[in-house]
C-alpha cells in the first residue's frame, strides 16, 4: 500500500510531467514564428537533450535488472527509438507546421486507443464492448474538432491532421511493441537508450536532407530549442515515470487527460488560438472517452 502522501505526491509529479509535456506544442508553434523548419528545431531539441541521456544512460549502465541481455534486444532498442522517438517526432513537427497546437494534442491523444487496436491485431487480446464504444466515441469527437477546423482553416488543416495521427500510431507502436523489453532494461536505462537512438537518427536525417547551417537561425529559436528539449522531453519524462511507479498506470491514466486541456489553455495564453464551442465539445469528448478506454485497459 502506497502512503497517502506519497500519492498525492505522484499525482501531482503526474499533473507536472503531463503539463510540461503538452508545452511541446507550444513552443514548437512559437519557434516557427522565426522561420524555421520542422527538421531544424527538432534537431535542436536532440541536441540539446542527447547529453542529459548519455549521462543517464553512463550512470545508469551497470544497473542490473536479473534479464540476460542478447544482442537483439540491443537490436530492438534501436528500432524502437527509431519509431517511437525519431518517427513520432519528426511526424508530430511537421503536422504542428499546418494545424493548432491544441488541435494537434487532441489528435495525438489518440494514442491509447490505437493501443488497444493494435494488441488486438498483433496479440489477439479482445476488445471488450465498452472499450469499442469509448473507441467510437473517441474518433468521433476528433472528426467533430477536426471537420470543424478544416471549415474554417482550409485544406492544409487535412495535411496537418494526417501527420499527427502517424506520429498517434508510431508512438502507439512503441508502447505496443517496446512493453516486453522495458522489464531486461529498466524504465530509465531504455528510455535513455532509445532517445540516444533517436537524437542519432534525427542528426542523419538532417545532414542528409538539409543544406542549411544549423547555426543561422535566430537566437529565440535556440531557447526554444533549449527549453523543448530539457522542459518537454527530459524533465516529464522522469516525472510521469516516477508518477507512474508511485501511483500505478491506471491513476496515471485518469490525471492524463489533463494533456489536451493544459494545451489548449497554453495555447490561448501564449499564441491566441481560440478553439470554437463546438471543438471544445469535440475534445471533451475525446477525453471522456480516452479515459474509459485507459481504465479498462489498465484493469485487463
């Protein structure tokens, strides 16, 4: 049994990690005022993240977990933080360059839903009749926001919305395919490790595709920079990990839908965006029913 102090402790590292994890967008928005692509600023967050998770990654090298590890967990390690970080990512910053931030987090909170689809096809595990109704009622909230912002952007809100759902599936993919090798590494150990993967991918990716000098930007795009990567990616990742390990996945699950809600008041505050009755409607829908499918989830 956890003390009551120490879940409310967990709750609140919870509500922290989940806020500044939905800054991500924000600031991602606010980068872009300063003409700078969505290759160039997601390299800037590598950059400066991939430090902080080589020195976790040295510290944390001999802690042993009982698991032998092979080669091809190693193998899997850099798949994984090819997809899920690199991937994800890169799908989730470019569709930021055509659609609202707190449209974008509604979208990726698909996430969890494509989850359990995902285990249905690939492990046959069964979705029950309330877990397909919360599905439903999840995708139709995100058509009533979207079709709702494509009336009053345009077409590229279309282009938009498709990249952020591929950053919802291969982040959904990550979770799906990377819970067996979490356990022979440990939460801490993996997470550095595919996010070394992946700050080594985006740097490929960059000095494949772009002839332009990383060092000609304005310096507001370097804070930016700076602050996703330490305040959106380094520090609530350990938050909700430890979140998660003070008070069990199927809390956490409840204190997630604090992620859209954060984001669009974020996003009215610090960008003016606006979102209309009826996509505040859409999105209370998709956090209803993201809720009812995470807690069933948690409880099988």
């Amino acid at each position: 049994m956890h003390s009551k102090k120490g879940f409310i402790s967990g709750v609140l590292l919870g509500i922290l990690g989940i806020v500044l994890f939905s800054s991500k967008a924000v600031m991602v928005k606010l980068a872009y005022q300063y003409q700078v692509d969505a290759l160039s600023i997601l390299l800037l967050r590598m950059l400066f993240a991939c430090p902080f998770y080589v020195v976790i990654a040295i510290l944390y090298r001999k802690k042993d977990t009982n698991l032998e590890l092979v080669k091809k967990d190693y193998a899997w390690v850099f798949f994984f933080g090819f997809i899920g970080y690199y991937l994800a990512s890169y799908f989730d910053f470019v569709g930021l360059t055509y659609i609202k931030a707190s449209l974008e987090r509604i979208i990726l909170f698909l996430y969890p839903t494509i989850v359990v689809l995902l285990n249905k096809f690939i492990f046959k595990k069964p979705i029950t009749l309330v877990q397909a109704s919360a599905i439903l009622l999840t995708y139709l909230g995100i058509i009533v926001a979207f079709w709702d912002e494509v009336v009053i952007s345009g077409s590229n809100t279309y282009l938009g919305g498709f990249f952020i759902v591929l950053s919802a599936i291969t982040y959904a993919s990550y979770l799906v395919g990377s819970g067996w090798l979490i356990p022979k590494f440990g939460v801490i150990k993996f997470t550095a490790y595919a996010m070394i993967v992946s700050c080594f991918c985006v740097f490929v990716h960059y000095s494949i595709v772009s002839d332009a000098s990383i060092f000609g930007h304005p310096w507001q795009v370097y804070v930016f920079g700076f602050l996703i990567a330490v305040f959106a990616t380094v520090i609530p990742s350990f938050l909700v990990s430890e979140s998660i390990k003070r008070i069990h996945s199927s809390n956490f699950a409840i204190i997630a839908g604090v992620g859209p809600i954060s984001t669009i008041i974020l996003a009215a505050i610090f960008l003016d965006e606006m979102l209309t009755l009826l996509q505040l409607f859409g999105a209370l829908v998709v956090i209803i029913g993201i809720l009812i499918v995470s807690l069933k989830k948690s409880k099988i």
